[in-house]
C-alpha cells in the first residue's frame, strides 16, 4: 500500500507531534476527567452544553437564556439556535482527531472490556500509546468514526482515510518487525491489530477478519521468540485477548481452534489404527507451533484479563467445544459413504468429547483466583458495576455452555445435571428407546435452565455483559419445549392435549374458533384442562427465553456502534425450528440453522 500523502487531506488532520496541545485536560486523564459528556448515540442536531459555552467563550447572556426557567421572550427551536449568528459558537473550531479519541475513551472502551478501570489493560494501553503510535493513533479514529458515521455523516469521508492511515501505520510496523531483527513486537502494535481486526465488521459486516487474526498470530508468534521478562504480562494479556477472539470466531468456521480439535483428534487415530492392525498415520499429531501460542508460558498476575475477566482458560476450551460441534454437524450432514475413515473420525470425535467433557467437569475457577492471590496478585477489578464475583459467575456460565454445547451434539455422552459439575461418568449409553430420549431431552432443559440460572445472577448493568453474546446464544438453543408431556391425564383432559405438543402457539393454531362443530362448553373445558395440567416447565422455559432474549436486547443497546440483529434474529429462528408443530421433535442443530439462515454471528 502506497504512503498516504497527508499533506494534501482535505481532513488537515494534526500530527501527533501537536494533537496532544488540542486537548483541555491531560492527555493522561482521558480515562475518567475530561468533562464532555458523550452521548451513546450522537444528536442528530449538536446541542450546547456548559462545558462546550465555557470552552468557546460562549456569551453569558445567551448561556442565561438558555438556562433562564421562565418564559422565553422569543420562542427559540434548536434549529433558530444553530443559525444564530454567534461567532464564538458557529466558529469554533471542532479538532477531529481529539474529539474522536476522545470518543473512544468514553464510549467504545468500556464496552469493549469485561470491566472498565484504572486496572483495564485495554484503557491504559490505549492512553500510553495514542500521543506515540501512528497505528493506534489512526485505529481509535477509525473506531470511533465508524461508530459515530450514522449520525455525522460527513465522517464518511474521513473514514476511509483514517483507515487506509491505520492499515499503513500497522503494515509499517508489521515489516520492521520481520525484516530488522533487532525490531522488538510493541504493545501498541499489537494493540493497533487487534483494535482494527475485532472492529473491522463495524464497517463492513460482510468483510473478512481472517488477514486481521493472521497478523495478530504472526505478530505474538514473533513477540514469543524475542519475549523479555519485562514484556512477560503484556504478551499473557495479549494471547488471552487472542483465546477469546478466536472463540467467537469459531462459530463461523475461523481460527486456529480446528486445528487443535484435529490435533486431540489424531492421538486418537494413532490408537485406533494400531488397535485394529493397521499402519499408523501420525500426521495428525504434528506439533502445530501457533495453535498454542500461549501453551508453555503459565504466569500469575495475568487477572482479570479486560477481553474475557478469568475466564481465559474455560473460553479456549470452550473455543475446541465450538470447533468440535461444528465439524461433527458438517460430517452429520455431508451424509458420506461409511468408510474406515469417516467411521474412524466419528470414533475420534467422540472420543474428544470425552476429553473435553472432563476438563470441563474439573474447573474451579475459586481455586484459579486464590492461587492468584497466594502468589500476591490480588485479584480485583476495582470497578463497582462489575466486581470479581461476576466474573466468576462469568466463568462458570461458560463451563456449564461448553457442556451443554458438547451433550447437545453427542448423544453419547451421559448428561450431567448436577449443577453442570459432577455427575456419572460418560459411558457409551445409545438412546435408541423413546423413554431415554424424554429423559435426556429433559436433561438437557435441565442444564440450560442452569446456564440461564447463572447468568440471571450477573446483573444487566455489569460490565462483564459485553463478553455474555456467546452465552445467552448457548442457553437459547437448549430452551426447547418437550413436545411430549409426561404428566398424566387428569380429569376432562382429551387425549388431544396430553398428545400433543405442549408450547402454547400450537394449541391456539388447533383450535378453530369457527367451526360450528366446536362447541363453547368443549372449547372451556379444553382450555380449563389446559390451565390446570400445564407442565411447570413450558413456565419455565418460556420465562428464560424472555431472560435471554431482553438481555441480548440490552447488550445490543448499548453498544455505541450500529450492532446487527442477526444474533437475535439467529435465536428467534432456532426457537421457530424447535416450536413449528411437527409430529417429532425437531432434531436440527443450531449450527445447521445457522448456516442455512445464512445469518452472521456479530462479533
């Protein structure tokens, strides 16, 4: 990419040389005590405020109108005020770049961390590295411009040019580091790269993130061999902030979390080669350097991490659960010719089912916290929305998701109910019998209703919510109605009703109104017995669908960005799959309702 030229921007954006004199406050106070108070959503017409009249030298007289609670001698709109001709107002110069950074700090930080305070690696990264780093510099522009286009668009013209800025700044510092060996990785380059690669959909929803995460392997593949002990945490911090990016990224198919499921997988067809006499084929279980970059270094004084709280260790596993289940849905559905090796592969992943089942079952994450402590980092969030103990409930949420995800896909794998944690060991127990499969199905509500539980503990004003999508998405695919009460029939109850699917829709679908063979007294007495024998759970579950539905509703509301629905419209079709009245449950997985919905998971 050639050099912008930024002489000749009709921008005239500042260099950082002398952008930091622009601001009012410190550069070092941009955390917490500038006093512009950024909306979530800018007005579609600015609006003055104290600080802005104060700043401009705005005339008293008119601040005294403004603020003057009797009436008005002339009815002023907010549109009379803009076309005033006030010069110290309508004049004042508005600098781009700091107000954008400025931006960032207030809005775009917070909801891009499980937390937010003095202790949030990812605001006192940014606050070091704006006034020294080209690449960071342009990224936060970039970030907070795309977020505020829809309301000021005459950023569309900056935007492009803040980008192709960011995208040089981060390709310069990229080469250094692989050409010159003296080059060391920075804190701000990484920094940079993520920023722009986990944003980039703000943009364009469509655009792929895989160069992004490729860059950002590459660079802390680099940043390992050269690590010093002073940049130790950092690279921790970083490889984290990898972990939990590339969970999400797993669910459409991205990210180096396959390659470790085929890696656990190909230890298992070593062995079940051999144990059937034939040759061995080992390829599977090549060291793959970067499908575990952080693999070898265990450091304490890495928590809570800002991208994923403490829950870096459930969340790569939980990444392999993803990659498992999809690759199992694919295989389910290809429909392939029983061969030794699609046969043997089933066998694998069954097998790797087994092994993550158990590192799932054996995580506590109280224990991973004291051990913290004991070593003398205190384990603390400093942040009164969001103290350590939603982070644990964080963890934990996604410890029981990754189980459910793996009982949702193997049938072969024994339930475990016991509020997720202990349970009877996984044994080979095919479902073939209608009682089993009640049975289990009614396990599986049971977890998810756990999963629900959990996260109904963790306030809606938490911060920890930014990094729960995953989970409420978990959850609503294990709320499935049972189409096949067990209770018994009791008085006046038909047998159309004990029959028949118990979700509410279907009945009043059922249920001609018109028909003049269907009597009033027979429609009371069906209703009547309807009311009386309803299955607590259809309550139940109903009511953690609402749970999860408004709360993916807040997350969406309050991110400063244009979010998309798709998660949500993702959710209302896996419930219309599950609930569509049909002589069977439905049995299709929630990833083969993604991919033919052809909706994207927004990251």
């Amino acid at each position: 990419m050639a050099q912008t030229d930024n002489t000749n921007t009709g921008l005239h954006l500042n260099t950082l040389e002398n952008v930091s004199d622009v601001f009012q406050c410190d550069p070092t106070s941009l955390s917490h005590d500038c006093d512009l108070p950024w909306p979530v959503e800018a007005p579609s017409l600015w609006q003055p405020t104290e600080s802005d009249l104060a700043i401009t030298g705005a005339d008293e007289t008119l601040w005294d109108t403004l603020n003057n609670s009797g009436p008005p001698t002339m009815q002023v709109s907010q549109h009379d005020l803009i076309l005033m001709p006030n010069p110290s107002i309508i004049q004042a110069p508005v600098h781009l770049s700091t107000t954008l950074i400025e931006y960032w700090f207030r809005n775009i930080c917070p909801v891009r961390s499980a937390f937010d305070s003095e202790v949030n690696n990812n605001r006192s990264l940014a606050r070091n590295a704006w006034t020294t780093s080209e690449a960071a510099f342009y990224a936060m522009q970039v970030m907070s411009a795309a977020c505020l286009i829809g309301t000021m668009p005459q950023l569309s013209e900056a935007l492009p040019l803040l980008r192709e800025q960011a995208i040089f700044a981060i390709n310069q510092g990229i080469y250094q580091v692989r050409t010159m060996r003296t080059a060391r990785v920075t804190a701000d380059l990484a920094f940079a790269v993520f920023a722009l690669g986990t944003s980039s959909h703000w943009i364009n929803p469509t655009a792929s993130v895989y160069p992004w995460l490729e860059s950002a392997r590459e660079l802390l593949s680099i940043w390992r061999l050269r690590l010093s002990t002073a940049d130790a945490l950092l690279y921790a911090y970083f490889c984290q902030a990898l972990t939990y990016w590339e969970m999400l990224l797993t669910v459409v198919g991205v990210g180096s979390n396959f390659a470790t499921v085929e890696k656990r997988r190909g230890k298992y067809r070593v062995n079940l080669r051999r144990a059937m006499g034939l040759e061995a084929d080992d390829s599977g279980v090549a060291q793959d350097e970067q499908s575990s970059l952080s693999s070898s270094i265990k450091l304490v004084g890495t928590l809570p991490n800002s991208w994923c709280g403490i829950s870096n260790e459930v969340v790569g596993v939980f990444g392999q659960v993803l990659a498992l289940c999809r690759s199992a849905c694919e295989y389910n559905q290809e429909k392939t010719t029983l061969t030794l090796s699609t046969t043997s592969k089933a066998l694998c992943d069954i097998a790797v089912a087994h092994e993550l089942e158990k590192e799932l079952l054996g995580m506590d994450f109280d224990t991973i916290v004291l051990l913290e402590e004991v070593e003398g980092y205190y384990v603390d969030t400093q942040d009164h929305n969001t103290p350590v103990s939603h982070l644990l409930q964080t963890a934990e949420a996604y410890r029981k998701a990754g189980l459910l995800q793996l009982y949702l896909t193997f049938d072969d794998l024994v339930v475990s109910t016991s509020n997720g944690r202990t349970g009877p060991p996984a044994t080979y127990a095919p479902s073939s019998d209608a009682v089993d499969k009640e049975s289990r199905g009614r396990s599986l509500v049971d977890l998810a209703l756990q999963l629900v539980a959990t996260l109904e503990k963790i306030p809606a004003e938490s911060g920890s919510k930014f990094i729960h999508p995953m989970l409420y998405l978990s959850a609503a695919v294990g709320l499935r109605f049972d189409k096949y009460p067990s209770h018994p029939q009791g008085p006046g109850l038909s047998e159309e009703l004990t029959s028949g699917p118990s979700n509410l829709s279907y009945f009043q679908d059922d249920w001609d109104l018109l028909d003049p063979t269907h009597t009033t007294s027979s429609l009371s007495n069906e209703a009547n017995a309807l009311a009386t024998f309803l299955p607590q759970s259809i309550l139940k579950i109903a009511e953690a669908r609402h749970l999860v539905w408004s709360r993916l509703s807040i997350i969406r509301q309050a991110l400063p960005y244009k979010a998309s629905d798709s998660l949500l419209r993702l959710v209302k079709a896996i419930w219309s799959e599950y609930d569509e009245p049909k002589p069977h449950t439905s049995t299709m997985h929630w990833l083969k309702v993604l991919s033919q919905t052809g909706l994207e998971i927004p990251l």
